[in-house]
C-alpha cells in the first residue's frame, strides 16, 4: 500500500499551485474551469443512464408491495402468478436466505444485514407501505403488472405508527421483538421502537449554565424529506449458467452494491462485476441497494437478463428518505455573547429499521463554535416508514438547523449582529470540538467574514422582507480508493477511476492528472472503471471523492515519473542524478544535456514497446487526512402575507473548499446543496394519512424548488488548504446543505418576526402563523 | 504515554471509565491494549470505529503511528451522502 501521506514532496495548500512539476506548456490545470469530458454526452442525450441499458432477451422487473404501513405476512401464493403465459421468474422471501444479526459499517450510520435482507425483500413483516413483499420477471411490463395482481398476500395488518416522538411512547406499535434500546443502564427487558440511546459530553453543562446571563431553550421539529434525485434507481441483471453476475446500476458505489449482492445471495465477490452508469444524482440516496438484489435473483432463475426500473412514487414509498425529527436545543450565553454551556436532546426517525443518521447530528450540532460545556443526547427511533438513507451531510443539517435558530434569537436578545456573534465563539485552529479532538486549520471564521463584506450583507431590505445567516460543517472523509492511470501509445492519457462521478470527479481528476504528468488536460481522458475493472473503491459520499481521488492520482503519476526517469538512464546510459523529470519531460542535467535530448511523456508513450513494455501507475490508497469543510450562507426572503408564500430574493454561500481542484464543480456543490436546503427549509415534507399512507408521493405534491423558484445562488470560494492533502484540498458536497434551515428560519423571523419551529415553512403554515398573530393583512 | 478517550457509548463498555493513559505505538497496538482491558469494547473496534490523533481523523488505519504524547479520541466512524 502507498505511503498516503503524499506532502513530502508537494507544496500543499492554497499558496502554491501544489506540485512541484510543471507542464511542458506552461498551463496548470488545476483550479481552472476545464471543460467537463461528460458533458456532450449529457446535453445530447447520449449520456448512458440506469434505465438506458439494454440486453437481448431481457424481461422487466416489478416489484410487488406492501398497501400496509404495518403488518404480519402470515402466507405469500405465487401460484397464479407464475402459471401466467409471459411470466419467466417470481421471487419472495423465500429466495433469499436469512442473515445473521451482523452490524457492518456503513459510513456513519451502522447496517445489520439482517436488517438489509428484510428490507430488500420483507419476511415476518412488511414494515412500511411499499416495502418490497415479492417481485416478478415478465416479457412485458403489461405482463408484469398484471402477474402482481395474480400474487396472493395474506396480511395481519398491525398498528402502525409514524411520528418519532409517537413511537417512543411505552405503548406504542411495536416493530421488532428482538430490538431493545442500546446505551441505557440498566439494560431494558422489553423490546421497544427506541434501537439507542448515545451522547457526547464535554465539561459540566449545569456549571455552565449558571455562568450564562441568557439562556433560551428551544424544540424543533423537521418532517422527513428525500433525497429527490431526477433519476430513479434502475438495474439491468444478467446471470450466466456458471453463476457469474453482470450488474448496471445508478448507485453511488458499485463495490459496495457488489459487495452487498454477494453477501446477500451467497456469491463469490469475483463473480458478481458491476458496472456504474451514468448517475442523474444520489445525495446519499444511492448508497445501498434496493432493486440490485432482486434483478439479480430474478435472472438466475429466469435464465434471461432482467430489468428493473423503480417509478416515481416507488421512490417515494420505497426507498430511503432523511429522517423526520424533534430538537430541544438550549444554549446560554453571557450578556456579551460569549457561549457558556449548549444542551441538546435529537430524536431522529431511521425508518422501519434502526440506523437514523443521529450520531454525526449529535457531534455536529455544535461544532462550529467554541464552547467549554456541552451536552448532546441522541436516539435512533424506528417507525412505519422505509429506512432512511444518507442525504448529504446526515443528520447534520436537522442538528445545525435547531443550534442556529437558537443563537439567532441569542443575538437578537443581546442585541448583537448575528455575524458578530458566530465571530465570537466561532471554532478555529486548536479549539476543541464538541466531538473531542481539536481542530486543525479550518475556514469558519474565512466564511464568517465573507459574508459580512458582500454587498449582500449590506443591501437594505423593505417591510416583509427578512434576512438571515447561519454557519454549518461536516467533517468529510477519505477511504479507499484505486486508480490508474495508463500512457498510451500515441502519448495520450488514460484514467481509469473507481468511484461514480455524482459531482465532477473526472473533470478535477483529469487536471489533476494533467498537471503531474505535464500533459495537455485534453489528451487525458477519464472514465469510471467497472469493479471488474479498476480495484476496489469506497462509495463517492462523505465528500471524498475529488479528494482521495487525487490523492490517488499523484501517486500513480509518481510511479509513472518514475519509471520515465527509469527508462531515460537506461537509453541514456545514465545515472539518477543526471536526469529529472520537469515540466513533462525527462530532462538530462549537466554535462549530459549536451549528448541528449529531454524527451516528453508522450515521446515514451510512442516508445513505450521499445523501451520495456506498457507504462502505468495506479494509485492504492486508503486516504487520510480529510479536513472539515464550513460553510456561512446569508439568505433575503420575501413573505407575501396573504398567501403565506415565500420567495428567496438573493442567496450567497460562502464555504471553505480548502482548493478548489474545478472551481465550476465546487461552486455547482454550493448552489445544489443550497437550493436542497430552500426546498428542505420552505416546502418538502411527507405527507402521511391516518392510515399510514403517504399522501404526496410525487414531484407535482411533494414540492422541490425548480430552478424558476431560486434566484442565481451567489458563491464565494474560500480556500483555507488542507495540510495534510498534496493540493491542500478539503471535500465540499456535504457542508452546502447544513447551513440553509437556519438560515431561512432565521430569515423568516427577520422578515415577520415570528419564529417558526417547525419545517417546512410551507405557504399554509405561514399563513396560519401570520393570522394566528392578526398579521395577515398586507 | 498517550491520553485516550472514548466519545459517545463506548464509555458504557469500560464501567463508565472514558479517559485512560496507554503506551501505543500504533493505533493497531492501542486497539489491542484496549480490547484486552476491556474485551466488551473489541466487537465495536473491529466494527469500525475513528481514531483522532492529535486532531487529525482517521479511519479503517490500523498501522497509524502514536507518539508517546499523543492526544488520541475513539469516535464514531464517518461517512456522509
């Protein structure tokens, strides 16, 4: 395994470009706007999605699911179904063999694959509406649809509950008879809906609390939202006669779909290849496995390829959206706004099986600020409603966004400016998270002070008009990750990555590579290797991909440099210390450079045959030194007080990137992550019946902003380099989402001066609100 | 000798002991010190675990060195979406 800490011999952060060999041209790549090598592909519609794959003799996948939010499945008669002319396979639990209780990680939310395979295929019960009970391979999708139909289901239907604090109740429906809360003493002997208990602790609270001249106490509730990628899950599955699988799917992690349909269906590893297509977004959601398991199962009993393509609201009612959640926030502070002590109790939702995002809620909450006393109590509750997935940054923004609104009203009661505030306590170098280890270089404070010098900041707003600022973090990772990078006979570059491209990655890979090896970007082309392919890779999520990738990409460019010096002595007849690799070429120094010519990578490229075989490097690393990325954003709205409606007039976000490898890709994560927050804050919400169904399962009822409802989303680019990166990179995706709630809230309290607690801040809650208070009339 | 804490539950495995005073060169041989100690903690450790050493987090890097003066924190594991 590579050495992974790269700096040695790179100049890191922001000051230099970060590398020590220039281009033969002259040009750095890197921090400029590259034209992005998928992007014909995507405006003529060539681009290769999961639902454009195709086979010979391929037959459709439908999935058949629960109407019942809770209920026992006491039998499952596939009989008429499979006898209809056309049907070729039908599925159940009983295709799938059990897993033993083995909790695996799975970035920050712990899975149990007991859990994986039930939520997969249901088997004692079917736990939320449209949990996967069985599913079919037909010859046509009128076939498929009508073979759901002939599978008889006898369901027991259960009480069901939805809301978190609801199912925490002692009497509430039970899930799982086999779940008992972890992290309380003494160990419980009834089963219950609460899966854990878990807190982080630092100093004394109470003992702060006394030292506080203010202290406002707060709780705060947050509906479920998805992920709401433009593209739904979609799989195409062949199995062959030996058992060996080729899988295509939109997923954020082909090796990690491989791993779990392995794991899930008893292959071998080696035998399962798959194949990331194009991705239409992800934002966490596409980083476990929904339909990849069944069209697998179903082809190798079908004998035939299978594809699976879920719809929208099967989206909706089937895969994981973020969790629903309560916040009790209470924070003191000295009347000059110096923070004294922060509690906080999160009651997240994780869906129908345990494993909400709550933990990384509970050590970010107050993790933008420097306080001595803190205290922040989790649980992870299970409910009737599909298992949450990551959704950018998890946990985090529902955390921040309950802080946030707190230390707004904190500085309106002090009277301070609310950049002023943050300024005061705000986590620098060396101060000690709430999570436990001190900060390294971070950027807060860069953003802070950004945004107070726009002119945004100092534009003057009218009546109903509001403005407000919020500071968010996430703490990004780095993790395994493979890549090559091959030099081709006529001097060109291949790349090969193994982590989907959700966000710019071959772009920022393709610069990168070009700058080490001193090649024109344009002959260095990019693409996502298949695991069959390329080794093995961690999923792209935690915001790590540019990161680890490039980390890995100088690795393999140093392997190539220096099997070019390698082969120059031996034309040559030279020792080391007479050639160096420069400015993309070996260059004879000395006396020498009087007998030779320096030759260019592409130069070894043609004789690469000649002078000892292929050249390459691939770069194996399990990347470290990932640093936090903050953010600040400043938002103005405007409230219509006869509708309730709301309108963002002006949004700036200003976030540490560490630097910027595309700055068009990185300023594209901000404005995403903001316009995700504006929907998250304003209007998306699930709507659930009485009868546990979800009443708003698709994109005309469960509103996401569309880019006609948001103004250009104003960017600023701070870069405070990551030390322990060769190009002083920090991962941005995840941060742009955190900081919006509060901002909003913070702005609509501005704007009508009340304080909403409850997301979304849809137009009928804000009406209500407002003639709850007479101030309805214009 | 490196100053180690557990953040978060793992507290609950040591009979509420969270801070400790240990002899590692590595986070490897720091795993093995505490799963020794306290063999309830090894399954969590195997898990998957962050170790931070000297505020610098790592995952799944058994071979990371720690120094003798090294403040190190056993957190939950990171990922993201």
């Amino acid at each position: 395994m590579a050495d992974n800490k790269i700096g040695a011999d790179h100049k890191i952060g922001a000051e230099t470009n970060g590398h020590t060999d220039g281009q033969s041209n002259g040009a750095h790549y890197v921090g400029t706007r590259t034209i992005r090598p998928d992007g014909v592909d995507k405006v003529t519609g060539r681009a290769r999605f999961g639902a454009d794959y195709n086979l010979p003799g391929q037959l459709v996948g439908r999935v058949l699911r629960s109407p019942h939010p809770h209920a026992r499945i006491v039998s499952i008669d596939t009989s008429r179904a499979e006898a209809l002319p056309g049907v070729k396979a039908v599925v159940t639990r009983a295709d799938f063999g059990d897993q033993p209780s083995e909790f695996i990680p799975a970035g920050e939310m712990m899975m149990n694959y007991k859990d994986v395979v039930r939520n997969v295929m249901a088997r004692e019960k079917a736990l939320y509406e449209g949990h996967a009970v069985a599913a079919v391979a037909a010859t046509s999708v009128a076939i498929a649809r009508k073979a759901l139909k002939l599978i008889d289901v006898k369901y027991e239907v259960l009480p069901h509950v939805i809301d978190v604090v609801e199912a925490m109740r002692p009497d509430a429906p039970l899930l799982h008879d086999d779940l008992f809360t972890v992290g309380v003493e003494p160990k419980p002997d009834k089963p219950s809906n609460i899966a854990k208990r878990l807190e982080i602790k630092v100093g004394d609270v109470e003992a702060g609390f006394k030292k506080a001249d203010l202290i406002v106490e707060r709780e705060f509730k947050t509906a479920p939202v998805h992920q709401g990628y433009i593209e739904p899950h979609a799989a195409l599955a062949t199995v062959s006669e030996d058992g060996s699988v080729e899988l295509w799917t939109t997923t954020q992690g082909h090796f990690i779909v491989r791993a779990h349909c392995a794991r899930l269906l008893g292959l071998d590893i080696s035998k399962v290849r798959v194949t990331a297509t194009e991705i239409g977004g992800g934002f966490g959601g596409k980083t476990v496995v929904y339909l990849e398991p069944l069209a697998i199962a179903l082809s190798k009993k079908a004998k035939r390829p299978v594809k699976m393509v879920m719809s929208r609201e099967e989206v909706f009612k089937a895969s994981g959206p973020t969790s629903g959640a309560t916040v009790r926030v209470k924070l003191g502070a000295t009347r000059d706004g110096k923070f004294t002590a922060g509690f906080a109790e999160l009651k997240y939702q994780a869906g129908a099986f345990q494993g909400s995002p709550v933990q990384p809620g509970t050590m970010c909450a107050y993790a933008p600020y420097d306080i001595e006393h803190v205290h922040v109590i989790g649980y992870d509750v299970v409910s009737n409603r599909p298992k949450v997935a990551a959704y950018r940054a998890p946990g985090a923004p529902i955390s921040e966004y309950a802080v946030e609104s707190v230390v707004d009203e904190i500085a309106k009661k002090l009277g301070l400016d609310p950049i002023q505030l943050r300024m005061m306590n705000a986590a620098r170098v060396g101060t000690k998270a709430a999570y436990g280890p001190k900060f390294g270089p971070i950027g807060l404070e860069e953003t802070l002070n950004s945004i107070k010098k726009t002119e945004h900041w100092n534009t003057p707003l009218r009546k109903w008009q509001g403005r407000g600022v919020a500071s968010g973090f996430w703490f990004n990772i780095g993790g395994e990750t493979t890549v090559s990078l091959t030099l081709n006979e006529d001097g060109t570059v291949s790349l090969m990555a193994g982590t989907p491209d959700i966000g710019g990655l071959r772009a920022a890979l393709a610069s990168v590579a070009a700058d080490e090896l001193g090649v024109p970007v344009e002959k260095v082309r990019p693409i996502i290797g298949d695991t069959g392919s390329v080794g093995f890779n961690f999923l792209t999520g935690g915001s790590r991909s540019a990161f680890s990738g490039s980390m890995a990409i100088v690795e393999a460019a140093k392997q190539i440099k220096s099997e070019l010096v390698a082969r120059a002595c031996k034309l040559w007849e030279a020792k080391p210390d007479q050639v160096e690799f420069k400015d993309g070429a070996v260059r004879p120094l000395g006396a020498l450079a009087e007998k030779v010519k320096p030759m260019t990578v592409a130069e070894f490229g043609k004789l690469s045959g000649k002078l000892g075989g292929p050249i390459g490097g691939v770069g194996r690393i399990n990347a470290q030194g990932a640093g936090p990325s903050f953010g600040t954003h400043l938002v103005d709205l405007e409230v219509d007080p006869e509708t309730g409606r709301t309108t963002i007039l002006r949004y700036t976000v200003a976030q540490d990137a560490g630097r910027a490898l595309h700055p068009a890709y990185v300023e594209g994560q901000y404005q995403g992550g903001a316009v995700q927050g504006i929907g998250w804050a304003l209007n998306e919400e699930y709507i659930y019946g009485d009868d546990g169904k979800l009443q708003n399962a698709g994109f005309l009822d469960y509103r996401m902003p569309v880019a006609s409802d948001v103004p250009m989303i104003d960017t600023i680019l701070v870069e405070v380099g990551n030390p322990k990166h060769p190009y002083g990179v920090r991962g941005v995706g995840e941060t742009p989402i955190v900081p919006p709630l509060g901002a909003i809230a913070n702005a609509m309290e501005a704007a009508t001066g009340i304080r909403f607690t409850e997301l979304p801040m849809s137009p009928p809650k804000v009406l209500k609100a407002l003639r709850d208070k007479g101030l309805d009339k214009a | 000798m490196a100053r180690v804490v557990l953040i978060g539950n793992l507290a609950q495995l040591t009979g509420g002991v969270a801070e400790f005073q240990i002899s590692a060169t590595s986070v490897k041989h720091l795993f093995q010190q505490l799963a020794e100690a306290h063999p309830a903690l090894a399954p969590h450790l195997e898990e998957g675990v962050a170790v931070a050493i000297d505020g610098q987090i790592y995952q799944d890097s058994l071979f990371e060195p720690i120094k003798p003066d090294s403040e190190v924190f056993i957190l939950p594991q990171i990922a993201g979406g």
